[in-house]
C-alpha cells in the first residue's frame, strides 16, 4: 500500500511538473504574439521568447513574465537592430527566389538556383536565430553577434538546416492555422533555443553569461552598438 501511494504521489508530482511546462509554453507564445505586433519589436521578442523557454521551461527556474520582460527590456536595442538587418536579407533573398520562379524555364540550371534561394533563406533565418540567442545571453557588440552567428552557422551547418527547417515550418502552420500561434512559439523557442545554446556552448562559450538571473542583465550602453 506504501508503495502504491508513492507511486500515485510520484505521478502526481510528474503530471503537475509536465502541465505547468505546457501552461509556461502557452504564455511564453501568447506574450511572444503581443509583444511581436508591432514588426519591428520580433526581434527582441525572439529573443525573450528563447532565453524564457530555456529558463522557465527546460530549467524550470525563474518566473515566465520577469524572464520574458526583463530580457526584452535589456536587449531590445541590439536585437531590434540584429532583427532589422535579418529582415533585410531574407526580403532581399525572397526576392529573388521570386524573380528566379518568374524567369524559370526547363533547364536544370533554374531548378539549381531555386534550391540554392531556399538553401541561403534557411541560412539567413538560422543566422538571426543565432544572432538573437547570442544577445540574449551575450553582451557583445552588433557587428561580432552578426559574424558570429555567420561562423555558427556553417560549424553546425546540420543543426543549422535543422533549426531553419522548424522555424520555417511553424512560421507556415501558424499562416494556414492561426489558432496555433497559442502553442506554437513556444515549441519552436524551445526546440531552435536548445539548437543554437548547444552549438553556442560548443564553439564561444567561454564567453557566455546568463544575463536572466538578477543582477545579470547589463545596460547595453556597456557593449558598444
């Protein structure tokens, strides 16, 4: 019988421990949505989106609002700023890949250059994912956040594809069934954050610090622009 009712306790504990990470999950995308409304403002909302579903959902540390909050306040210069040159180049890339569809013809060079548009805009979106992940985490100036995330990119050129491949596949989901942008972020924040931390750690981080726990979140007039 004591064994039993620790068993029950057991799974009570496991069941409340997996609800409150959904629950987390949930806020963290609903918070991603409003503070990504107005456009410019994605980028430091990607970037709490991640450092937030690190901390409150795979560590279970710290509180979903303070996180999300304070790391978009502290960063939301640098990453408004990495976001924007992102931007640039994938519309720059989708245009492109437009102009390359328009033109297409029957030779197998067209078909090459097409592969090649979607190849370079899995890159670019994999770049602002590591751009974002290091300024969440990093107090670094745009320009070495921007080549590291260049170098990054091709050292894990696998997780990178992977990455890319997540993101661009919720960003669909989310276009054809609006309904899911409840839950949605918040598994993408997971799974591209785990991505990019992993190939972070494994290639700068020697220089990484947590600027979520307190004290930690340095005035980004400390790095410069």
């Amino acid at each position: 019988i004591k064994e039993e009712i620790m068993s029950e306790e057991l799974f009570d504990q496991k069941f409340v421990q997996k609800s409150g990470k959904v629950v987390n999950c949930i806020l963290l995308s609903i918070l991603w949505a409003v503070f990504s409304v107005p456009v410019f403002t994605i980028g430091a909302s990607s970037a709490a989106l991640i450092k937030s579903c690190g901390r409150t959902v795979l560590k279970d540390e710290g509180y979903v609002w303070r996180t999300f909050f304070d790391t978009f306040r502290s960063r939301f210069k640098k990453t408004t700023l990495l976001w924007l040159a992102v931007l640039a180049l994938e519309t720059l890339l989708y245009l492109d890949l437009r102009l390359i569809l328009a033109l297409a013809g029957q030779n197998s060079l067209w078909h090459i250059l097409t592969a090649f548009c979607v190849m370079m805009m899995l890159f670019a979106g994999s770049m602002g994912i590591y751009a974002l992940a290091q300024a969440a985490d990093l107090n670094l100036p745009v320009k070495e956040t921007l080549r590291n995330a260049v170098l990054l990119v091709f050292c894990g050129i696998g997780r990178t594809l992977c990455m890319g491949a997540v993101c661009w596949a919720a960003a669909g989901a989310c276009l054809l069934f609006p309904f899911l942008i409840i839950i949605l972020p918040g598994l993408a924040g997971i799974l591209c954050g785990k991505i990019a931390d992993g190939v972070i750690q494994k290639y700068i981080g020697g220089r990484r610090k947590d600027p979520a726990d307190p004290g930690e979140f340095p005035d980004e007039t400390e790095a410069e622009i």
